[in-house]
C-alpha cells in the first residue's frame, strides 16, 4: 500500500509538472481507468518479483535487487502498452517524469524502511513451522542453528526419534513413525531429516511418504566433521562433490565488474573530493605537527604480498607506528588526527592504492606484517582473508569489528566476517557496505579512535 501510495503521489507531481493542471480526472489526457489500470499494473509486476514477500525476512541485497527488477519490469510493460495498445492514450513525457520520481523515491524508501526493520526485524518475521526428524548432534546443531538466526524465518516445532528418552535440548514429539501423522495434522509444510546414512531405510521410506503428503522434505547431511561453514556443491555424475567455501570472486566476469567498480568509484573520489580536500588536509597536518603528509606503511596484501598502504598522517611521528595498534586516547594522535580517524578520512589516499590495483573499495582490512605473522599462528582460517584484495572499507567493519583488537576473540570475529564476505560476495553487497560505511560517517562509532 505504501508502495502504491507514492506512485501515485509521483504520477500527481508528475502530472502537474506537465499540465499544470489540478483536476486529473476531468482531464481527457488521464482518466480514473488510467489510473487504476497503472496501479494495476505495478502490483501485479511486485507479485511476479516477489518484492513484498518475506519483507521482514528477507536481507537487504535481495530487497534492493527486486526493487530495481519491479522498476525495469514496470517500465518495460507500461511503455509496451503505451505502444501497442492506442486506447491506453497517457502522456509519454507524463510517464517518464513519473518514473523519473518514483524510482528514486521508491529507493530511498526501502532503504529507509531496511534501517527501521534492523531493531524489530525478530519480533516481525513470519516464521514457518518445522520439525526435525533425528535427535543426534546434528538434528540438535540444526535446531541451535535456526533458532540463533531468527530472521531466517523458523521455527522447530520439536523431534521425532525412536531413542524416546529424554535428551537435553530436545523436545521429543515421537517416533519416526508418527511424523507423517503429526505433520499432517498441525499443517507443517516442511521435514529436515538429520538420520545418519545407516539409516537409510527409515530415510527412503519418510520421504517417500511426505512426497505423497506434499510436505517438503530436507535432507541434512552429516558434513560437520569436514566443514563448518558454508559449502559449494557440484554433481560429478551422480557423485556429489564439496568445496570448503563458496568463492564468487573466483568467477572471472565478477572480477572484472569488481576491478571497474574500483576504478571507476576512486576515480570520481580523486577528482571530486581528493582534488581540493587533499591540499587543505596537507596544511593542517604541516600546521599542526612536524613530519610528512602522508604515512606509508607495509600491509599484508592479496596471497600475502605486502605492499604500502597510503593514509593521511594522524600521529605524531613515533618510533612505534610500525609496531603498536592506536588505542583509546592514544597521546600519539594530534588532535586533527583524532577526528580523521573518527571520520576515516585518515584512509582517503588508499583510493590511490585502488586505482593502481593494490587494494579494492571493499575488502578485508590490510593488517601490519607483525600482526599477520603473529594472528596467523593464533587463528584458524586467518590467512584465508588473504585470497582477497585488501579493502578501504568492509563487512567487518561497517559490523562494528574495526579499531583496536584487544582479545583474540576480536581479531576471530573479524576473521569470520571476512571470510562471510569471501564467501557471500556480490555487487550489490559491495554497495551495501559502501552506503552503510558513508551512514557510519554521520554516525560514528565508539571504536573509531
């Protein structure tokens, strides 16, 4: 409804915009039937893209990318009809004025609604009923699982096991035998079934008959002992085949959107911000301390090259730049320091390093040698951030992990969201960082020092 609101607003300014005019349906060039047969339209394009289903579920990335699909679609059809169909006789440039406006409103207004939902999203989610047949670890794993991440929407409803004794954390409805029944009767639609492969038969028969029920069938395999993360799975014949972790990067044409992405972005940044902000920074820098503009560092890059990663100079020059973390209230940083870090425009020159390839916009952070060398040895999986370009921003960071690593638990917390952005990576989460780290910039957080 909200949606179909603001269409219609923009159809009125757009209209008023073209006419001049305030009686739209007295006047021949829209009538109500105009109207109500565009309102139509629109909602019949969100049904077939699925824009409004799941809203509270469903992650930002996907809300975005079905937006911008309604719009095209939109589009698409209503100046298809425009043409072929003369009685539908609306104003070309009403129509493109109209879009013109409510694309852009209709943007801005699911982003606005993404960061409302961020604090309600749990209590608002329509959650979908289902029960796990398999008591054992993995039954209870996926049951932690799902109940941990709320937002993926369910809820499980208990177990079915023939061991009936108690077991901690699980709510034994019955045996396996009485799933089907139990199923049927309260309308649950879906079954994950996490027997072991010795159970084959019982697996065989339980799926047989929730096919005859319609009910969706689930199988959960046992893969925890090999992989604790997400997995790429890719048939060899009738052979599945398992890689430890999904890579999208390693996809030939998502590198090349990504490196023009880069280039494109920091070139605009060099020439509409660097171009005059750099010379007014350099002056107060020079003002304020002794020592260069500029402070270069070696970084540990992609495959673990180092390089020098560039940032404006936010400390006084000191002996233990190379070797110690800024921590809170640090008497190293100057004072104009102390806000560049607060609004990262200490990392403004690394738009320099993107456009000669040796960091990306977005990316895990580059660390200091030292502390490369030395998480390295502490942390599984951390050198695996590594198979990326480092980045000026990323989803650790806009996540609230940056600043000083206190606890090892911290840097593993780190580690893991970069490895979930190796993992999950697409433009559109590119540009989810890029907007959330501009947010953070009015918004700044308490990490930031």
């Amino acid at each position: 409804m909200a949606d179909l609101a603001l269409l219609n607003l923009c159809g009125y300014i757009a209209y008023l915009i073209v006419y001049r005019n305030t009686a739209i349906l007295n006047n021949e060039n829209v009538n109500l039937v105009h109207i109500l047969f565009i309102n139509f339209l629109w909602f019949n394009v969100t049904q077939i893209t699925n824009l409004n289903k799941g809203i509270f579920s469903k992650d930002a990335i996907p809300t975005i990318k079905q937006s911008l699909s309604s719009l095209i679609l939109f589009a698409v059809f209503l100046y298809g009809l425009m043409y072929y169909i003369h009685e539908f006789k609306v104003s070309h440039k009403m129509m493109l004025y109209t879009m013109l406006l409510f694309a852009p409103c209709l943007i801005a207004g699911k982003i606005a609604f993404l960061l409302m939902r961020r604090s309600h999203r749990a209590r608002l989610t329509e959650y979908t009923r289902v029960v796990i047949v398999g008591a054992g670890p993995v039954g209870l794993e996926l049951k932690r699982i799902m109940e941990s991440k709320s937002n993926m929407g369910y809820r499980v409803a208990g177990f079915f096991d023939d061991k009936v004794e108690h077991i901690e954390g699980a709510h034994i409805i019955g045996r396996i035998d009485q799933c089907i029944k139990y199923v049927r009767q309260y309308h649950i639609k879906e079954i994950y079934c996490a027997l072991p492969d010795r159970a084959i038969d019982k697996i065989n028969v339980l799926m047989r008959q929730a096919d005859q029920e319609m009910i969706r069938f689930k199988l959960v395999p046992d893969v925890k002992d090999y992989f604790k993360k997400n997995v790429s799975v890719r048939m060899l014949g009738h052979f599945p085949v398992i890689s430890s972790r999904i890579e999208p990067l390693e996809n030939i044409s998502n590198k090349i959107f990504k490196r023009m992405f880069d280039v494109v972005f920091s070139i605009l940044v060099i020439l509409l911000v660097l171009t005059w902000l750099l010379p007014i920074i350099a002056l107060l820098i020079k003002f304020e301390s002794k020592g260069p503009v500029f402070f270069r560092q070696l970084r540990s890059g992609k495959n673990n090259k180092p390089f020098y990663c560039l940032k404006f100079r936010s400390m006084k020059v000191n002996a233990d730049s190379n070797r110690v973390q800024a921590t809170k209230n640090d008497n190293r940083i100057t004072k104009l320091g102390a806000f560049m870090r607060k609004t990262s425009i200490d990392e403004l020159p690394q738009f320099f390093n993107v456009l000669v390839g040796n960091m990306s916009i977005v990316g895990p952070r580059p660390h200091m040698l030292r502390h490369t060398k030395q998480y390295s040895e502490l942390i599984d999986e951390f050198m695996v951030r590594h198979f990326l370009l480092p980045g000026i921003t990323g989803w650790a960071q806009v996540s609230g992990l940056r600043g000083q690593t206190q606890e090892d638990e911290e840097m593993e917390a780190r580690v893991k969201a970069d490895i979930w952005y190796l993992e999950n990576w697409s433009m559109f989460l590119d540009l989810k960082i890029v907007f959330l780290t501009v947010w953070q910039v009015f918004v700044p957080n308490d990490k930031a020092y």
